[in-house]
C-alpha cells in the first residue's frame, strides 16, 4: 500500500523471510506507527519495482512478527520519494521523477 506517512519501505519478518530479505537484527530502531511504537530492523531491498518503475537499494525496515503486527508492505517514502503520484478519481498513477 502507498504510505506518505511512512518514511521506509515497510513489511513483516514473514514477507520479508519469504522475499529474501536480509535485515540487520543486531540494530533494532523504534518506530513510531498509526498502531502505536514499534521495534524494527533495518534493512536494504536490493529492488523494489512497482509497474515499469524499478530503483535500487531502497531503505526499509522489517516489523517483528507476522501480518498480526502488518498485514501488508506499506511503500514508504524511501521508495515514493522518487515518483511523482497523480491521482484521478480512484486511480493513482506513479511516474519516475527526472
């Protein structure tokens, strides 16, 4: 889900197990969420693409637990900071910033 409100790249350890995800267990960092605060790890998706837009190295952080603490990957601004969002009715269109 797109998240403006979320400065990372967000997921479960579950997700994040299942996408291959290496996440520095050794640094846990607090995050402050909708659902209150949150122990994290940080970690660095070697791609995110979402449609033809494909970056590299995008920060992220991977949530203790599974979809009971997320049940989602929130695309955060990490990501959303390189894209230009237009929304028309119910759609939102990403396009790559030049």
């Amino acid at each position: 889900i797109v998240d403006t409100g979320a400065t990372v790249v967000a997921m479960n350890w579950i997700e994040a197990a299942r996408l291959g995800v290496v996440w520095d267990t050794t640094r846990p960092v607090r995050m402050h969420t909708a659902g209150g605060e949150r122990i994290a790890y940080p970690a660095t998706l070697a791609s995110v693409q979402v449609g033809a837009i494909a970056m590299t190295n995008v920060q992220a952080v991977v949530l203790g637990g599974g979809s009971e603490q997320l049940p989602i990957v929130l695309l955060g601004m990490s990501f959303l900071r390189h894209v230009e969002m237009v929304r028309a009715g119910e759609t939102l269109a990403l396009t790559l910033r030049h």
